[in-house]
C-alpha cells in the first residue's frame, strides 16, 4: 500500500524564491541563461527540474509556460494555450509510461491563493514515488452540470465538489480534441480572472487519468472554508445553475 502523506523538507523550503507576493524580487524563470537542469525547450516553453525539490521522495519538475512574466491562461493566444497543453500533457504522460512512479500529478498554481510562490506562469510535473494520487478521486469529484459540450469533450461545473463551492471540469474523451480542451481551459482561467472575485485572482488546474478519460479541475481559490480543513467537509453553492447561465451568456 502507498503512503498517506508527503513529507515536505523544510530546509528546502526556506530557500525557495518568492515573487508571488513581492513585485520587485527577481524572476528566476525570466532569468533564461541562468537555467539549469533543462529538459526540453519548446519555443518559449522551457521543460526543467524543479531546483527547489520539497516534496520527499518524488521528481518534481517546471514547465514554464513562456518568456512573458506577466503572461497567463486567460490571454495568451489560441495557438499557444493548445502548443502548451500539448507539451505539458506529452511530458506528463511520458513520465507515466516510464513506470518510474507510482503515479504522476500535473497541476497548474496562478495567483497568491493558489498555493504557488513564483508569478512567472508555469505548471508542475511531479512524480510521486510511493503515492497514487488516484486513491482519493472518485467519479462524483467530475459529475455535474454540463456548461457545453462538443463530440469527445465537455466542460461541466460540480454538483459534489471536491473541496467547496465552484469547481469546473473539463472531460477529454478523445484525445485528438485536445486543442479544444485548451481552449476550454482558457475560458475558465478568464472566468475566474475577469467574472469571480477580482480580490483574489486566484486559480488550480488539476489534471487527473480517470477512467480512460483525460480530466482537468479547474478551482478558483478563496481563504480555505475552515469546514473542509478541520473536518473535511465540502460546501456547495446553491446558484449552480445560475452560474452556468451567467457563463454561457458570456463565452459560448
């Protein structure tokens, strides 16, 4: 059986560098001849070990999204959302196949709630050597009220969220509809960005392998409800439908 936990070392975790937060610290994914460990470079997109690796126990690596430090989802271009969902999933579905791991997680942090220390837009590989991530997912976590829909994928906001409120799903069915599925990514970090909350700007994407599906969560973030930390429990908002309406009346 895998573990329960992660341990986080946190001598490592003191050095890391933080620009999240503070505007005038350096950049170190701006700084590109300053790079070390990289794996693959992809027009702007940089593939690289992760220098601070705090997590025990796994291979992290960094997929910076592109040269622009104040880039992000929800205005690059078209082609870019689909070049760089295309290399992340590429990467982490290599990692898989490698059977170096027990699984393997891809997630994205934007914005100061969203558990990230580095502005500069990237996402995260990490593969864990002892846990499966999958043992705490279920199908309920992806089911909820379709937004829209196209043949091989759909984007739905749960009716059983994993955590509380408002998370959408994006569900990949044929992966030759991957582009689109980028392009639904991007409406949503625009959502959340231009439609939510403006105080906390805030964003996760999380990509799960879920019953031969491709699934990305896509969770605005907010102060953690202390219902969920100290006991667990999920909240749901009761305007979902309302929300849906609201999101189709802007995008689609």
């Amino acid at each position: 059986m895998g573990r329960t936990h992660l341990h986080f070392d946190m001598q490592i975790g003191r050095k890391k560098p933080e620009s999240i937060h503070n505007r005038d610290a350096s950049c170190p994914f701006c700084e590109r001849n300053s790079l070390t460990d990289v794996l693959e470079q992809r027009d702007s997109m940089i593939w690289l070990k992760n220098k601070f690796p705090v997590l025990q126990d796994t291979v992290q690596t960094v997929l910076v999204e592109s040269d622009e430090c104040d880039g992000d989802w929800s205005v690059y271009s078209k082609e870019h959302v689909r070049n760089l969902l295309a290399f992340g999933v590429e990467k982490w579905m290599a990692m898989e196949r490698s059977k170096d791991f027990q699984s393997v997680l891809f997630f994205k942090n934007h914005g100061p709630y969203s558990g990230g220390s580095i502005r500069h837009p990237h996402m995260q590989i990490v593969g864990l050597n002892q846990y499966d991530y999958l043992q705490q997912v279920k199908q309920s976590d992806f089911e909820g009220i379709v937004i829209d829909q196209e043949d091989g994928v759909e984007v739905t906001l749960s009716t059983q969220p994993r955590a509380s409120f408002f998370e959408y799903n994006v569900v990949l069915s044929n992966h030759d509809r991957l582009g689109r599925m980028a392009e639904y990514l991007q409406i949503l970090a625009h959502w959340i960005l231009n439609h939510v909350n403006p105080r906390f700007q805030s964003y996760n994407f999380f990509f799960y392998h879920w019953e031969g599906k491709l699934v990305a969560k896509v969770v605005p973030r907010f102060v953690t409800s202390p219902l969920f930390v100290g006991y667990s429990i999920p909240q749901v908002a009761n305007n979902l439908e309302e929300v849906v309406r609201e999101i189709r009346s802007h995008y689609f």
